[in-house]
C-alpha cells in the first residue's frame, strides 16, 4: 500500500472527509483489499449493529414505451412496436397481491418516458393501487420519468410531486442517474434530463418532506474522475437535503444494447467501486449491494465491501433482463448470503426500518 493510499484510507476510517482528488487517486491506486478492508471498517463504524437487511419488492415496469433514446438499454420500445405495452390494471393489481403474499411491503414502480400517458393517468394508477393497498408503499417513478411528467403536464415540477404524492407515492427511486456528469448523459442518451434536473427533481422531492435513493450506473464510456464527479454530486445534495436513504451502483450490461461492444466490468470493477463509494458518501446511511447485476456470491461479498444491505427478493426484474443478465435468490438464499457473512438477517423498508419481529439471538 502506498504511503498516500494509507493516509487516505485512514482518514475514511476516522469519519474524515475524502476530497474529490483523494477519490480519484483511490482509483487509480488503491488495491482491491485494502479499499475493501477500508470500506468494511466505515461501515461497521456507521452499522455497529448485528444486523444486514434486505427487502421484499417487485420491479413492476407499468410501460416499456419510451421516447428517450438511451443506446445503453435493451428494453425500451416505441410507440407502435409489436412488444410496445402499457400493462391493464388488473394485471398490475394481480402482481402487487402477489408481492403482498410473499410478505412484500412495497413496489419499485417504473417505465419509459411515454409519450401520450398524462399526469392524470399516473394519479389514477397512484390511487388504484393505494386503494386496493394502502399499505404498499410505491416507490416510483425515476427522475427522468418525472422531469418527462413536467413537460407534458406543462406544471411545474413542484406541483407534479405534490399531485402525486397526494394520490400515493410513497418514495422516489434513483433511477435514470447513470452517471451525472453532462459529457457521459449526452453520449449514450438523447431526449433524457441531464444532470441538473435529475438532481433537481430530487431536491424538489426533498423539499416536500420526501425520501428517495441514490444511484450510479457504471462501467461504459466514463472516466475514473467522472465516477467521482457523480459520487460528489450525490454528496453535495445530501448535504443540502439530507434526503437519500441509500446508495446503489452496478456495473453495465451490455448485451442485447447498441453498445454491446463494450467489454463488462467485472466483480473486480464492481466491487472496488461499491467500496470507495462507502469511503467517499460519508453522508449517505446505507449502502446496498447489487447481486441483480453480479451474482449471489459477488453480492454477498459485497457485504465486506462496505454494503450494510442485500437489496431486494426482486420478485421481478425486467430491465437489466433484458440485456442479458439474470440472476434469482429465493428468500432464504439471500438469509443465508447475510448470515453466512456473520450477520443477522432482517428484513427492512425503503425507510430502512425493520418491520419484521427482532431475533431472539440478537436480545
């Protein structure tokens, strides 16, 4: 380990906080272990706790048609196409029962940038669902899918928020981040917001009261130094808002996309990443592990490497399926991912709550 890694890493370690030249040169110079013992250490420091979570939901993608064109997605289609869709309601409602059975508590709501559903549409959806079950909280709607609302709405951002929330959004999803430097956004996507909005409809969000997560996707045609540009984006807004519960990364899948010739960052990527994002996210409570894109074992060693949170049951899963990448847990593999990693599973909502009955053992 360098002389100038060391420094670093102990800094992390002792709550101080990594500027954005120290996030690069942890990239560029840090060793896989190291950052992974370091980011293991932040993390229990700030998760003392015997416990690692995870949560029951189902990805329900209402629409997979999208007037963005994004050249890194594979399930997109557009209005017209043969596998264009919009789901019926009751087929909806049906797969919210099933999640409820399973002892599910929410829904990650999302889809593409319609370009005919109006604002009224999303607040019928909104109050169906909330009436069948008013328990189920929806996380839903990315910020490029809100931003999209604002414009055929024609209302202001605030007051598209404050309409839903009103008929039963829950939560906000960080979907649609990508990276949030402007360079990346315009080279594998038009008719998408650019950075400053995404971060945008979530201070807006925020402001309200509202909690929503954070996101990166990586691995594709960003820099070292752009990885750490979106990290510190995402910590500049929670210390203006205090509003994401948790941090999520994965890596790219490149099958079945018009940038297929992309080679995939692997487990190595993967988990280097997850881990300086724990050192530098000083202000973010959870970090959450990404199986969907890298498997059982590579999520569950994610855990020592700064991740507090297996993520979801994932009921269902469409997008990063489409590209060619499927993973399945049952539930109990996922309890015994976190046990066998020397924790006690629990179960948790998108508030990061336990909402199931405390262990005896941890009494």
């Amino acid at each position: 380990m360098s002389s100038t890694v060391a420094a670093i890493l102990r800094r992390a370690v002792e709550g101080r906080r990594l500027s954005f030249d120290e996030g690069v040169e942890l990239f560029r110079a840090g060793t896989l272990l190291e950052l992974g013992r370091a980011a293991d250490a932040v993390c229990r420091r700030l998760h003392p706790e015997p416990f690692r979570t995870y949560n029951i939901d189902r990805n329900i993608n209402y629409t997979n048609v999208c007037a963005a064109v994004c050249d890194f997605c594979a399930f997109y289609r557009r209005v017209g196409d043969t596998d264009a869709y919009v789901l019926d309601r009751d087929v909806l409602l049906k797969k919210i029962g099933e999640t409820v059975a399973l002892g599910g508590d929410q829904i990650l709501m999302q889809g593409g940038l319609h370009p005919h559903l109006k604002l009224e549409w999303y607040e019928e959806l909104l109050q169906d669902i909330k009436a069948h079950f008013p328990r189920v909280n929806v996380h839903g709607f990315s910020a490029p899918e809100i931003y999209h609302f604002t414009k055929v709405s024609r209302l202001p951002l605030p007051t598209v928020l404050e309409r839903l929330r009103a008929a039963g959004l829950g939560s906000l999803p960080g979907g649609g981040a990508e990276i949030l430097v402007d360079r990346v956004r315009k080279a594998i996507t038009r008719g998408k917001v650019l950075t400053e909005n995404w971060l945008e409809v979530h201070r807006a969000w925020h402001a309200l009261g509202g909690r929503s997560t954070a996101t990166m996707m990586f691995g594709h045609v960003e820099t070292i130094a752009e990885r750490v540009e979106h990290f510190e984006r995402i910590r500049r807004l929670q210390d203006e808002t205090g509003g994401f519960t948790a941090f999520i990364s994965w890596t790219f899948q490149p099958e079945h996309t018009d940038m297929a010739e992309i080679p995939p960052a692997g487990a190595f990527e993967y988990l280097k990443t997850q881990a300086i994002s724990r050192l530098y996210l000083d202000n973010v409570p959870n970090i959450q592990s990404s199986w969907v894109t890298q498997g059982p074992k590579i999520g569950q060693v994610a855990l020592c490497f700064g991740a507090n949170d297996m993520g979801s049951l994932m009921i269902e899963e469409n997008v990063v399926s489409s590209a060619g990448t499927v993973y399945h847990l049952s539930l109990e593999e996922i309890r015994r991912a976190i046990r066998e990693s020397g924790y006690i599973p629990r179960q948790r909502n998108v508030f990061y709550e336990y909402i199931d009955e405390e262990p005896a053992a941890a009494g």
